[in-house]
C-alpha cells in the first residue's frame, strides 16, 4: 500500500509523539533543594508580628513567645488579633476603667470551642503588644478589661536586645 504525502506526514506526527521521555533526575534535584531551602528556613524562634506603628520596649528576656490573642495598643488605635475594637482617644476620655468593645471581643474569643485539651490553659492568656510611648494609665484601662474578662495570664511584647 502506497501512502501519499500527507499521511507519511500524519504518521511521522503519531511517531514522534509517543516517544516523549521525561528526565525525572532534574525534577527530584528540585524538589530536594526546595525541601532543604524550607527545612533551613524553618527555625525554633517564634516571632509576633509587630506592627510599624507600635515601638515595642527593649528587654533582655530569653522565654519564647506562646500563641494567645494579642492585643495591639498603638497611639492611635486599640486592636484584638488584627481587627480594630476601639481608639484611643475614646478610651482616654472614658471615666471608666473598663473598655466594653475590647471586653465584648475578649469575652467572645474566650468562649470559643477549643479543639484540643492541652491548648485549653493558652486559651485565657492574652500578650499585649504595645507602643512603648503609650501612658500607663491607659495600659491599666487594658490590663483590668483583660482581667474582666477572665484573661488573667498577661504577658507584654517585647523586643530582644541585640549584644546581650
């Protein structure tokens, strides 16, 4: 059987096209450097994320942060887990020690269903991230709302000194 130009061609095509081979040795190459790059990258340290408008205070303390809710006091704004609960402004002018919005967000994540035993102890202490300019008394308003609201662990955030 003769075949014309055009299936020779198409035939050619199908040939080639089943021989694909696929160099699996680069491909592992990569994976074995993106798994060392991660395990490198993962270190023992635990930071909190600090935001740009709160100047922690320098200590010299060496205990490891533990995950709990951070409460976030800079000069202008009071903040739980990243979302705005009240201003400063406001709470300065406030008679009261205690700041019911803050108090409403506390009590609300103290009430969550903690998945695991062992976390159930973690879950009523609170860090408090604050701007190392802010007046005690304003601090004080946050440490008795904290306190209100069954959170009695208090830890504050620090920075680490360098050198020492």
């Amino acid at each position: 059987m003769k075949l014309t130009p055009l299936q020779k061609r198409a035939e050619r095509k199908n040939r080639n096209q089943t021989m694909v081979d696929m160099n699996l040795v680069s491909l592992i190459d990569v994976f074995t450097i993106l798994i060392f790059f991660l395990l490198s990258s993962a270190s023992g340290v635990e930071l909190l994320a600090s935001p740009k408008a709160v100047k922690l205070p320098v200590s010299t303390a060496e205990k490891a942060p533990v995950e709990t809710v951070v409460v976030v006091v800079s000069e202008t704004d009071i903040l739980v887990d990243g979302r705005r609960v009240a201003s400063v402004p406001e709470v300065m002018a406030a008679q009261s020690d205690l700041i019911a919005p803050l108090k409403d967000e506390l009590d609300l994540l103290a009430n969550r269903q903690v998945i695991r035993k062992e976390n159930e102890a973690q879950n009523k202490a609170v860090t408090i991230m604050a701007d190392k300019a802010i007046p005690y008394s304003l601090l004080r308003k946050v440490m008795v709302t904290s306190a209100r609201a069954n959170f009695a662990d208090v830890s504050f955030a620090v920075r680490k000194k360098d050198g020492t």
